[in-house]
C-alpha cells in the first residue's frame, strides 16, 4: 500500500486506469461486434471493427508461429515493462510529464500482454480511414503507448534529458 502513495503513486493509477480501460474497452467490443464486423461511426473517417492480431504493432510476426509469439512478444514486452520501470525510477521530480508518459507506456504494454498471455492475440477495434488509406486498427493500449512514446521522444530531444 505504500508503494501507491510513494514515487509510484501517479504511475500506479495511470498505468491501472489504462489497463481497466483498454480492457473494458476489448471486452465491451469482443461482446459486442463479431469477429471481422465493422461498425461505421463518423463514415469516411472511422469505423469500428473487430480484429484480433496475433502479430506485434501492424502485424508484425503474424506470420510465424504460435509458440514463437508467445514467447517473444511476451518476452519483449516484459523487458519493456521492466526498461520503463527503471526509466521511471531515474526520472527526476523536475519531469513531471515525462513520468506521465512513461506511466503511459507501462499501462499499454501491460493491457496488450494481457490479451496476449490469456488469448494469444490481442484484440484491435479503432478503424481509421480516408478514402482508401486506412492506418492498421489499433486499441486503447496502442494509444497510451503511442502518446507516451511521443512524449518521451520530446524530452529526449527538446529536454537534453539523460536515458
């Protein structure tokens, strides 16, 4: 109980608001849209859908086989979990922002692992689109990890900051 109301406290409670949402969020569409469905919501622009990747960001390893996802998605994304804690621990209090962002990537990358550990892939809902260009479907922990990347990039270079 300490650990929440100390240096951990902000990465605590936006790390788990992120993983209750995306989970919230894969659950509610896992129960509601069938497996390849689309749901248009602002036409021409986004749509949800269901699509469940057993592949890394844009599909990467879908390709190879089961066990070898597993084990090195798994791998990797605990080795970034654990990068990240050592990143947040070294922040000094001067960067409040950059502690949100990687706050941020942690809670992501435990939602998809999630997903990953229970169903062997993780579940994809957001459509976005012009015309015929549509970015790879991505969910909320896509999104935190997206935001904390590029808050972190921006310390990296506009800050000076030490990694």
């Amino acid at each position: 109980m300490i650990m929440i109301f100390g240096k951990y406290s902000k990465l605590t409670i936006i790390s788990v608001s992120v993983v209750i949402l995306d989970q919230t969020t894969k659950w509610i569409i896992n129960r509601t849209i069938p497996l390849y469905d689309v749901v248009p919501v602002i036409p021409g622009f986004f749509n949800l859908i269901h699509i469940q990747n057993p592949g890394s960001a844009f599909g990467l390893f879908a390709g190879r086989s089961h066990l070898f996802r597993m084990v090195f998605l798994t791998t990797a994304a605990i080795v970034a979990a654990g990068l990240v804690l050592y990143l947040y621990k070294k922040t000094p209090r001067e960067y409040p922002f950059l502690s949100i962002g990687l706050a941020l990537i942690f809670g992501g990358a435990i939602g998809n692992m999630i997903d990953r550990v229970c169903f062997g892939q993780v579940i994809d809902f957001i459509d976005l689109y012009i015309g015929n260009f549509h970015w790879p479907a991505f969910n909320i922990a896509d999104i935190a990890i997206s935001i904390g990347m590029i808050i972190f990039g921006f310390h990296i270079i506009f800050r000076k900051i030490p990694v």
